[in-house]
C-alpha cells in the first residue's frame, strides 16, 4: 500500500461541505440511477466547458445503457463520483470526476473532471480530487495522470496548484500532467 494518509474507504460515503458563500454540496459515489443527472450535467456546460472536456463529443447524445456502462465500472480499477449543490431538498448536479486503471501502468489511473462553469472556483475540484486520490490510494495505485488540452489553461493551472507535474508536452497534443500519491 502507498504511503498516503491512514483512512477507511467507504465507497458508499456521501461527503457533506458549504462552499465560500454557504452553498451546500453533497458528494457521493456515482450509481446506475444517475444517468439522468450525468445527462443534466453535460446539457448545462458552457460550449468552450464541453470542448476542453469531451472534445467535439457530447456524453449528453449517449444513450442510457451506454452511460450506465460507465456508471457501473469496476471499483478496483474505477471510482466515479458525482456531486450535487443542495438547496432545501432540491439537488442539482453541478460537477462529476472520476479515474479508470490505466492499461500502460497498472500502478497509474487516469483521471477526468467535469464542473459546470457556474460552480467553477468554488472548491468543488479540490473536493473531487482529495476523494479521488484517497480512492486511488485505497486500491494501491501511485499515481494520477491527467490529459488536458493545451488550450485549457485554468485546469493546467488548477492541477499544478494541486501537486500535478506536467511530464509529456508534444506540439498540438494534450499535455500528460502527473502527480505521485507515495
């Protein structure tokens, strides 16, 4: 096991927090039954938001069984989580991350993050990052990986804030930005 902080993984733990202005947030792992939010959340991303994460690709034309796949991934190699801004009992579905084993490395997992432009800057992405690094810990991998366009300037920024290092720089290609979790 890596030589990260001593924790428990609960893999049905919701994780509470307010934002800096008091917004509620709840975060929890992804299941089948959110394929309607998944759909809501790419439908309320800005044009350049869905570019710098999908590409020309919108998951929001997938089909339901298709986003289900994605849903119901292998947790030992794959943890997804979604997180809601609360307000009352309403919850609106405002970010998603999730990382998947690498097939190069076993000991790596890819990461990808998505947060709707209104909840940017908000520490939605520290959140996700934090339980997404204890998940990938939980499974003994030693390391993030992140691809991310050279056009994407803020989560270049965000993710070397956050520890990532950016190891692979090729004309025209995404930049592989990485970050060791021993």
């Amino acid at each position: 096991m890596g030589q990260g902080p001593s924790f428990e993984y609960d893999r049905l733990s919701t994780i509470r927090w307010s934002g800096p202005d008091g917004q509620l947030f709840v975060m929890r792992e992804v299941t089948c039954t959110d394929v309607a939010d998944l759909k809501q959340l790419a439908r309320d991303l800005s044009p350049a938001a869905r570019y710098f994460r999908f590409g020309r690709f919108n998951i929001a034309d997938l089909g339901d069984e298709q986003i289900k796949a994605i849903c119901d991934g292998d947790s030992g190699r794959a943890a997804h989580w979604i997180v809601h801004a609360q307000d009352g009992v309403d919850l609106t579905p405002v970010a998603n991350a999730r990382y998947v084993a690498t097939r190069s490395d076993p000991k790596q997992t890819e990461i990808l993050m998505l947060i709707t432009d209104r909840w940017q800057k908000c520490g939605i992405g520290r959140q996700l990052l934090a339980r997404l690094s204890q998940c990938a810990r939980a499974h003994d991998f030693e390391s993030l990986c992140a691809q991310v366009l050279p056009t994407n300037q803020p989560m270049q920024t965000f993710l070397v804030s956050q520890g990532f290092d950016p190891v692979v720089r090729e004309a025209g290609r995404p930049i592989v930005y990485v970050k060791k979790l021993i």
